[in-house]
C-alpha cells in the first residue's frame, strides 16, 4: 500500500487545484510503477485521480507480487547517512517550521488532528518534524545559508513575526500554540513527544 500525497486540491482556487492533482498523479505514478496495489489520500476529490492510475497499472489484477524489485538493494550505512548533499538550513525553512508547528498546534488544540497547512495535508509527524528541526538547530550551533546563527534569540524573534502572520495570539488558540512550541525549542532536553506537554492544555 502507497503512502498519503499530502497535496490538498481547492474548490475554490483552479491553479491550486491543478497544481494539486498533477502532483498526486505523479505521486500515484511513481508508486503505482514500483510495485504497489493500492494507496490513500488525504482529501475524497484525489480518490479518482489514485484509482485511475492504480486501476490502469494494475489492468485487472489483483496485486503486483510479481514486482519483487530486486534491482533495489540498500545497506544499513545507507540508511543511517541522513546527510543531504547541499542541504542548507535558512531563513526561510526557519520560518516556514515556525508557522507550521504554530498553525498545527493551534488546530490540534481545536480538536483538528489532520490540518491543511499551505494546501498540505498535514498531521503531528510534521510538526514533529518542525520542532525537532528547530530545537537540532538552535541547540547546535547551527548556521544558516547567509551567515546568521540560528540561536534561540533568532527563533523568537522570527517567532514573534510568524505569530503577528497568523493574526496574533488572541486568535484561536495561538497563544497557547507559541507557549507549546516555545517550550519545546526552548527546553534544555529533547521532549519525547510534542503531544506531552500540549494534553495539559486540553479542557
């Protein structure tokens, strides 16, 4: 079984919808060419666009076990090396973990576990991922692409201007979402789970 394309197609916005479901496509293409039978989706108007592509690769059959891809063979180095040539932490990707982690904790705190962020469909292992990107970086004396350190003043003050974005803290539950994410960057220790200390702010 495929994974979930996180691109969410609009009602509203014909690029965007475009945009949206050329990429599934290309998602349902790829996984449906390396040997998988099904997949899912994070939104009801991309199920025709999965089937189409499932029901043409599959022509009839009920799976592809055939498909044994022995052309693929991958060592535990392999899967250990997280390095990614030319990778580079920036502004921009600060900022973007920001605004996410913030939007995405002030829909869960709402009683939203899936959140369409930036017409993604997004869920806790993205903010999961945000934070720990911001707390790696600014515990590690991380640089960014034009020279600045990304220290926790940095963080704060972009903070600040993400949250100012997202209407304020006034608006939904952001308050609570900054002081959630706040902690988590700022604490000395890696805290396990996001979802820990964000349940003491549900009623």
């Amino acid at each position: 079984m495929g994974g979930m394309a996180a691109f969410i197609p609009s009602r509203k916005d014909a690029e965007v919808n475009e945009r949206a479901l050329a990429r599934v496509r290309d998602d349902k293409l790829r996984e449906s060419r390396d040997g998988f039978d099904g997949t899912w989706v994070a939104h009801p108007d991309l199920v025709g666009v999965a089937r189409e592509v499932f029901e043409k690769a599959l022509a009839g059959r009920a799976n592809q076990k055939e498909r044994l891809r022995e052309e693929v063979s991958v060592t535990a180095g392999q899967l250990l090396d997280i390095r990614v040539p030319g990778g580079t932490v920036t502004e921009t990707g600060l900022r973007n973990n920001v605004n996410v982690g913030l939007q995405y904790l002030n829909s869960w705190l709402s009683g939203n576990g899936a959140a369409a962020i930036f017409n993604l469909m997004e869920d806790v292992a993205t903010a999961e991922i945000s934070r720990s990107q911001l707390w790696q970086w600014t515990h590690n004396g991380a640089v960014l692409a034009d020279g600045r350190a990304a220290t926790p003043a940095l963080y704060e003050a972009i903070r600040a201007e993400e949250l100012s974005k997202l209407g304020g803290p006034d608006t939904g539950r952001l308050r609570e979402a900054a002081e959630i994410l706040d902690g988590l960057v700022r604490a000395e220790e890696f805290v396990e789970f996001l979802t820990l200390p964000a349940y003491r702010y549900l009623e």
